[in-house]
C-alpha cells in the first residue's frame, strides 16, 4: 500500500512545486495576500495538513534548532522561524468529518506572521491553491478552481484568469502521486 507517512516523499513533492508559481508575479499582489493574511477572525483561518506532511515540518523544526543553537542570532537570515510563523494543534478527523481511513491525528496550522513566510516551507494548500483535485464523471483526476465556500475573494477564480501551464502540470503530477494514497483519494473523491 502507498502511504504518504515519508519525508523523501514530501520533500520530492514540496521540490516539483518550488519550481513553479501560479503566474509571472505572486499573485498576492492582486489582493494583498488574501488567503493568507483574512481580514476574518484570525484564530479560524488557517489549514489541515495531508498525512504525513507534518513530517516534513517537524523534520525542518528540528533542522532549525541545531542551526539555532550553533549560529548566533544576529547572523540569521530575516526569514521567520518555524516556531515563529506556524502554530498548530492536533485534531480528531473523525470530529471534523475527514474520511473514515484517516485514523491518525490531523494537524491544523495557523499562520502567525501572514503573509510572510518561509515559502519552501508553505504547506501544500497554500502551493496549489487556487486548484483543487476532483475525480470527474469520467474516473480520471481532474484539476478544478477551489469552488469552496471562502472568506475572502480570489481575483484569479473570480475573474477565471489564465495560470501558467507550468503551474498546472506541476500541481496535476503532485496530485497524481498523492491520490496513490487511498487516504487523501477518499479526501479527494469526498471534494468529487
């Protein structure tokens, strides 16, 4: 069975989309960073992470402290910390109405410093954000504008502007190999 529960794995899908932006610019500029930093009540916005991809934060944490404790403070780079930027707690999927075959915790992270961070570090959602994942009528995966109810508005899917080609591969093939995780396939078919 294909499990995501691998920070190789993680890391291969976090490399695929540090190659690629959603447009020639960050698309933050459009709304002043909208889906990050939501003039809504701050303690609700925030994200659930996919199985395994806490590991890939925790493994960055705990890098983090070892440069902490052998580089003086002031030689660091102005680059939030993770401890800084990324509060999150652990939550019960069953309560939150995830699939049944997601037995494990769910991390749910909350943004502290929106709209600044580490962007090698961002969270999937926010990398492929505006596209989401569906399995169209025809069985296959499909990417789709995130038709989620939002507290705020996204000029690229309001005005249903063009991303780049680069952009949508990339996002595509990392889905593809997600959905191999029956986990985030029954995830996926539940948004269907």
């Amino acid at each position: 069975m294909f499990l995501m529960d691998d920070v190789r794995k993680w890391k291969a899908v976090y490399r695929l989309l540090n190659q690629v932006e959603i447009e020639v610019f960050d698309c933050g500029t459009l709304c002043g960073s909208a889906c990050c930093a939501c003039a809504g009540n701050r303690e609700e916005m925030g994200i659930y992470l996919f199985p395994g991809e806490h590991l890939l934060l925790q493994e960055a944490a705990a890098e983090e402290a070892v440069d902490a404790a052998a580089t003086e403070a002031a030689d660091k780079a102005a680059v939030p910390e993770i401890k800084d930027w990324l509060e999150w707690t652990c939550e019960d999927p069953r309560e939150l109405g995830f699939p049944d075959s997601w037995t494990e915790p769910v991390y749910f992270l909350t943004c502290k410093t929106a709209p600044s961070c580490p962007r090698k570090l961002r969270p999937l959602q926010c990398r492929t954000f505006p596209l989401k994942p569906v399995i169209g009528e025809n069985g296959v995966l499909e990417m789709i504008w995130n038709d989620e109810e939002l507290p705020y508005s996204c000029p690229i899917i309001e005005k249903n502007m063009p991303i780049h080609d680069d952009f949508y591969k990339a996002t595509y093939t990392v889905w593809t190999h997600l959905v191999r995780d029956r986990r985030i396939m029954d995830l996926v078919l539940g948004w269907s």
